[in-house]
C-alpha cells in the first residue's frame, strides 16, 4: 500500500470514529492529507471498507458514503475520455436482436394481408 493512500485511509477511520461524516469527514482528510484527491480517497475508502479489523457499522457506512459521494463528483465533472459512444445508439447485442424480431415479425404480417 503506498504511503499516500495508506495515509488516507488513517485519516478516514481515524475522522469517521471521532463521529465525522459527509464534508466534515471530507474535510478532515483533507486537512490531514492536502494533495488527497477524489479518487485517492475513494481508493483509501474502499480499502477501509475491505479491511476485516474494521467491524464497527457506523463507521463502515460513514466511510461507504463518503466513497460514494466522491466517486459521483469524479463521474460527474469530467466524462470519461474513451467514452465516445452516444448513449442513444444501440449497442450491437441490441441492434442484432432488433433485426431478428423484425425478420420475425415480417412473415407474420405477410400473413395478415
């Protein structure tokens, strides 16, 4: 574990047991860890969260919401780069579906007529 993260994650448990949550817990990380990033500190939650020496629930749920929280803000202010794709095209599972329900669908109108 690399001294940055490991750093973080003390933070995290050591805020989330004196009974921070949310920004506060953010906050506390920060101040202990200033180059923390988003995606620093989701890592170290998510370690946190995987540790079996940590059992208390409320802490885990505190440190769940907080990598939560985080990882929304990275999803939500930049988009991924290698994500070109417009969400309204049909992926290939679809559009080959979609051909053999109109293939399908085709002799039985041809019936009705």
């Amino acid at each position: 574990m690399s001294e940055k993260r490991k750093r973080a994650y003390e933070a995290l448990l050591d805020g989330s047991t004196e009974g921070l949550s949310g920004k506060a817990l953010s906050d506390f990380v920060l101040e202990r860890c200033p180059k923390a990033t988003s995606k620093k500190i989701v890592r170290a939650s998510l370690l946190a969260l995987t540790d079996p020496d940590v059992t208390d629930r409320n802490v885990l749920h505190t440190i769940y919401a907080l990598a939560i929280a985080h990882r929304m803000d990275e999803v939500g202010s930049t988009g991924d780069p290698d994500d070109d794709e417009n969400p309204t095209e049909k992926t290939p599972v679809l559009r080959k579906l979609k051909k053999k329900c109109a293939s399908a669908s085709a002799p039985a109108e041809a019936n009705q007529i």
